[in-house]
C-alpha cells in the first residue's frame, strides 16, 4: 500500500515543480517575445531597442530575486538559490546601466531631464529612484563587511531598498507607454510586486524587531 | 394635445436660450481682457534645432499639427508667427533634422502642418512645438497624444511681448 502511495506524491511533486518551472519561465519570456515582436522597433534604432530590452530584462530578473533568496524554488537547493541572488542582482545592476546608458545616447536631454526629476513623464522619477535605491543596494552590498553591518540591520537595510526598488520599478513599467505588450507587463509587475511582499512581510526580522521594540 | 407640444417647445427653447447664455457666460471672460500666457512645458525644448525651414509638409506628411496663436490680454489671433514642430516619428527621432519644419499662421491666428505618423518615444507620443521669433517670449510646448493611434494633435499658444 505504501508504494504507490509514494510514487503518486513524488509524481505530485514533480509536476507541481514542472508547473512552478514552466510558469516562471513563461512570466520572463512572454514579456520579452511580445516586446520582440513591437511595431515600435521599426522606428527605433540598435541602440535605442537594446536600452528598452534592457529594462524588460530587469523587469523578469527582479522576479527571480525573491524566489531566490526566499528559498521558494522547488527542486533547487537552498545554498544554491541563496548564492544566484547576488550574481542576479549584479545582473540587474549591469541591464540598468545598460537601460539608462542606451536611453543616454537615444536622447540625452529626455534623460537629463528625467535624472534630476524635472521631466514631463510621471514614470520617469518612479525608474529614477527605483535606480538609486538599486545602487544603493550594490553599494551597502558591497561594503556590508566593511562597514561592520550587523545581519538583521543588513536585512532591514536590503529589504527596504528592495521595497523601493520593486515598487519604484512596477509603477515606472505600468505607466510607460512603449514596447512592452500590456497584458503580459501587468501580469509580470503583479508576479513581482506579490513575490517581493510575501517574502519582504515574512522576514523574522520584522517580528524580531518588534519584540525588541517592546522590551 | 397641443398645448403639451408648445409646452415642450417652449421648454425647449428656454433651455436652449439657457444654456447658450450660461455657455457664453463662461466662454466670455477668457477672451475679454486678461488672457494668460501659454507656459512653456517640461522637456518642451528637448531635441531643439533652432532655425527648423518653413515647409509644405514634413517628410510624407499622413499626420496633422494644428493649432492657435493669439497674444495676451484681449486674446486676440497673431497672423504670420512662425510656428516651429518636431518629434519622433516613423521617419526618424526627434533630434534628426528631417523631423523638424515650421509654418506660419493665417490671418486667423491659425496654423496646420502635415508631418509623419508620431509614434511613442520615451514612453509617450508627443510632439514638440516652439515659438522662438524674438517679437514675443519664446515658448516651448509638449503636447501628448490621448491615444498613440491618432493622426493628428493640437496645441494652443497664448504669446506675452518680450
């Protein structure tokens, strides 16, 4: 009795994870094919199309980093998962750095204008502190040794940093009107604004924090 | 039942007299004495090339920018002001010099330019208008499209002498 019993959750978990897997991939790459097939790439130029395919990449790779570091992956060991969120987030770094760069030789004055807050588009101050807060991140992640953190205030830190940047990110995607097909942009923006909220809002930091607090 | 269909009419009429007088009334006082200036907008002189040639049409034309200019106080139509339009559209970005051209206005205070098909560049379809001749005090518009599917966009300019 015990058998089969136990080859039908093994098959239970195995297609749970193949669902899990199948979902992530299609939330990442659906965007990015829908954005490859935009009528606006005929009138935009290499460069031009490079910072905007740029800026759905980060889009997809910020799903990835709660995932990750919140141990949600199944059949991906926890060690491992803990170890891709760093090199993730340097990825993140490099795409955005590549977005504004390509958005910088597109039309410097528009992006000018959007670094020091003074442009005409709402969605660009949104992108512009999501940014910030995402150098900021790099930065204290660097440093964290250096600068003696202790773990639970680097956790408050980077969580808080994290909330800026996915918020940050999620309104400055929803509100541009470019290459990105709508469905596919607000279903991705609502799988990584969740993502982030449950891992974010599950931290024992914030209860540990309250705790203390109360003492 | 006659009575009943003058009575409509005359209800009608009344209403109709009532909303034209209310309309007027608040029509009225922009157009009488103390007309604003248009300011000019955020990022409303990105991508400017000074001096942008009066022209039939820009490039293949198949899009329309219209507009008015009248002048401050009485709001009076200006007639002859050079109107200068850009923006990124199917025939290139904004800062290439085949995508700018100007035109002048009627005695209307009028102006209409046909130019290429605006498509959305950094994140809205805009386009961009000047008013840069010197008589009155430059100004720089950035209207957006409602809809990325129009083919045509209005802007208003309302000139203070420099």
């Amino acid at each position: 009795m015990s058998q089969p019993n136990k080859m039908r959750s093994t098959k239970h978990k195995f297609s749970r994870s193949a669902l899990f897997w199948s979902a992530l991939i299609a939330a990442i790459a659906i965007p990015l094919l829908f954005t490859a097939m935009s009528p606006l790439l005929a009138w935009r130029s290499p460069v031009y199309i490079a910072a905007c395919f740029a800026g759905v990449f980060s889009l997809g790779l910020l799903l990835l980093q709660p995932l990750l570091i919140g141990g949600y992956m199944p059949d991906l060991p926890k060690h491992l998962a803990r170890r891709a969120h760093p090199c993730v987030g340097a990825l993140l770094l490099i795409a955005v750095v590549v977005h504004v760069g390509g958005l910088w030789i597109t039309s410097p004055p528009d992006v000018i204008d959007a670094l020091t807050f003074t442009s005409p588009t709402p969605f660009s101050n949104w992108g512009v502190v999501a940014m910030w807060a995402l150098f900021a991140t790099t930065f204290l992640a660097i440093f964290r040794r250096r600068l003696q953190l202790r773990a639970r205030n680097w956790s408050i830190a980077h969580s808080l940093l994290a909330l800026v940047i996915v918020i940050g990110t999620v309104v400055h995607a929803i509100l541009i009107e470019g290459m990105m097909e709508t469905f596919s942009k607000l279903i991705l923006c609502a799988l990584v604004f969740t993502a982030t909220m449950k891992l974010i809002f599950g931290l024992r930091v914030w209860s540990d924090w309250r705790t203390s607090s109360k003492r | 039942m006659s009575t009943d269909q003058i009575n409509r009419r005359r209800f009608i009429t009344a209403t109709g007299a009532m909303i034209a007088t209310g309309a007027s009334g608040l029509l009225l006082p922009a157009h009488a004495s103390n007309l604003a200036p248009t300011p000019t907008m955020r990022g409303g002189s990105n991508n400017y090339r000074p001096g942008a040639p009066i022209v039939e049409r820009i490039g293949g034309g198949g899009f329309w920018m219209s507009g008015t200019v009248r002048r401050t106080g009485d709001g009076a139509p200006l007639a002859g002001q050079r109107i200068q339009i850009w923006a990124h559209t199917t025939e290139g970005y904004e800062s290439e010099p085949q995508s700018h051209g100007a035109t002048l206005t009627d005695e209307n205070g009028k102006f209409r330019l046909e130019m290429p098909q605006i498509v959305p560049a950094f994140g809205q379809p805009h386009g961009h208008l000047a008013y840069d001749s010197g008589e009155y005090k430059t100004v720089f518009l950035r209207p957006v499209m409602p809809s990325s599917k129009d083919t045509n966009l209005e802007a208003h300019f309302v000139l203070e002498p420099a």
